[in-house]
C-alpha cells in the first residue's frame, strides 16, 4: 500500500533474473533531484546484486495418525479434566 500521492518509484521490467519479473524501488525524497538514467542505473545494479530468493524451509508435514492421536490425546484429556471438575463440585 502506498501512502501519499509525491513519491517517486523507479521500476525495472528486465532484472536479468530467473526469479524476479519486475522491481518496484522508491526512491528517497532527498535523491529526487538525480537524474532519471543515474537512478536507473543505480536500481539495476542494485538488481545484479540481489542474487537468488532465500530458500523456503519444508515445514514438516504430520502424518494422519498422529493427527487423530494427537485428537484422541486432546479428547481424553478434557474428558478428565470434566469428570474431575464435575466430582469436585
């Protein structure tokens, strides 16, 4: 989301990389006097330097039986926890 009307974006369609379509750079209000090729060119040099996205950690997928144990575990657990409340009382 943007906020304000006077800013000054800098897209670079051709990144030179696999990974990236296009980047968005906003440029800071005090370089809004530098020429447009000297922000160009200093946006696709920042481009060549980006390198590859991280690499997204696997999040362990949990089997099924251990999705209904860890169910049944849960059930159990506030069955007792009632009947133990419900004698008390």
């Amino acid at each position: 989301m943007l906020k304000g009307v006077n800013r000054q974006v800098v897209e670079v369609a051709e990144t030179g990389s696999d990974y990236f379509e296009k980047a968005l750079f906003f440029v800071n209000p005090k370089y809004y006097g530098m020429t447009d090729g000297k922000l160009r060119e200093r946006a696709q040099s920042l481009m060549g330097s980006a390198g590859a996205p991280p690499r997204v950690r696997n999040i362990k997928k949990r089997s099924k039986v251990r999705v209904a144990i860890e169910i049944a575990a849960s059930a159990a657990a506030g069955a007792i926890l009632t009947l133990i409340t419900s004698s008390i009382l």
